[in-house]
C-alpha cells in the first residue's frame, strides 16, 4: 500500500515538475498591482441641509450627497454657537471614488478660529482640538456622487477644492513574459530529466 502511494505521488510529481520554470515566469508577470491616480477635481461652492438633516456639498459640476459623517457637518452648520462663514476646509480633502465612479469616502478637516470665549465650547461641545491660532476638527466622510440638482444651496463663505482618486489596476509585463518565454521553456527542457530524477530518488526512497 505504501508503495502504491508512493507510486502515484511520484506520477503527479512527474506530471507537475516539468515546466516549473515556465509557470513560475507566466505566475510573476500575469499579475498587476494596483495605482492611485488622480480621477477629478471639482470646487465646492455650497451646501444644503435637507429637512432629515442630509448634507450635501454642492460643487461647480455635480452634488455630492454625505452618507457618512454628515450628521457631524449638520451639526456644526446648524449650531447656535458657530456662525457658518467662520468655518472652513483646511487643504483641499483627498477622497477615493470606488470603480462605479460612484461613491467615494476620505476626511476633511474643518477650522475654525478660536477665542477665549468659543474655545472650550469648541473643545467640549463639538470634540475640536485647539491651539493658539485655530481649532480643528476631522472628519470621516464618505457619500454618493450625483448631477448637480441642488437649488437650494447655501454658500460657503470660503469654497474649498476637492480631489479625486481611483486605484487602478496596472497590468503585469506581458512584453517581459513574451521575451523571456524561449529561456524558460529551454530551461525546463534541460532540466526535465533533473525534475524527473528528484522524482525518482523520491519513490526510491520508499
């Protein structure tokens, strides 16, 4: 019985080892690997707050409807304590859109300036933190992008710039694949009786 396994094993193997060097080539330059690239840019003017407190940043070419973090927005746009045009986006917020060009998540970190009045509301109320110049806040966001729609917006008193990102798939070196294809196939015509060989002493051994 022993034997016969042995047997069968060094049948697979005899089976599967000749041609290691060209699968290993076709393996390591099929793949791809995956790259950032800027996909857009747009310039955030406004916003509007719907009547179940949904938030969406109206921009120069479309409307972007914040599914998540945008009760933390309307929260600060709604406030009492901050008035709207005090607040702004440091930087313009880098964001990634999915493959559907569809939905997209990032952070955005909101300022606003800071006084010895406002300075432990904003801290205690409202989870900024705070410095001697300015108080920030970040915030993960993520939401759905739409043609622009919105009527009635509310300008922002300092518009802000967005980027958009897209990871995209890099293909492998086919041109690498093609090139080396002769050297792996003649290697492994050499080196099929060694592969056979390793078999063998490898059912001898039983």
């Amino acid at each position: 019985m022993k034997r016969c396994f042995s047997f069968i094993l060094l049948i697979l193997m005899m089976g599967t080892l000749p041609g290691c060097n060209t699968y290993l080539l076709l393996k390591s330059t099929s793949g791809g690997s995956s790259e950032k690239k800027q996909w857009s840019k747009d310039n955030i003017t406004g916003f509007s707050v719907s009547t179940k407190n949904e938030v969406t940043f109206v921009g120069k070419y479309f409307d972007y409807l914040i599914v998540k973090g945008g009760g933390e927005i309307a929260q600060l746009l709604n406030s009492q304590d901050i008035k709207p045009d005090e607040l702004g986006i440091e930087g313009a917020p880098k964001f990634i859109i999915d493959d559907t060009a569809r939905t997209f998540d990032g952070k955005v970190n909101v300022t606003a300036p800071v006084t010895q009045k406002n300075r432990n509301l904003l801290i205690n109320n409202y989870s900024f933190r705070c410095n001697q110049d300015k108080c920030s806040k970040i915030i993960d966001i993520s939401g759905t992008l739409h043609e622009k729609a919105t009527d009635n917006e509310i300008k922002f008193q300092h518009p802000f710039d967005v980027v958009f990102y897209q990871y995209q798939t890099v293909s492998g070196h086919p041109g690498v694949a093609k090139a080396l294809m002769p050297v792996a196939i003649t290697l492994d015509i050499i080196t099929a009786p060694v592969q056979l060989l390793a078999g063998a002493l490898v059912y001898s051994d039983y």
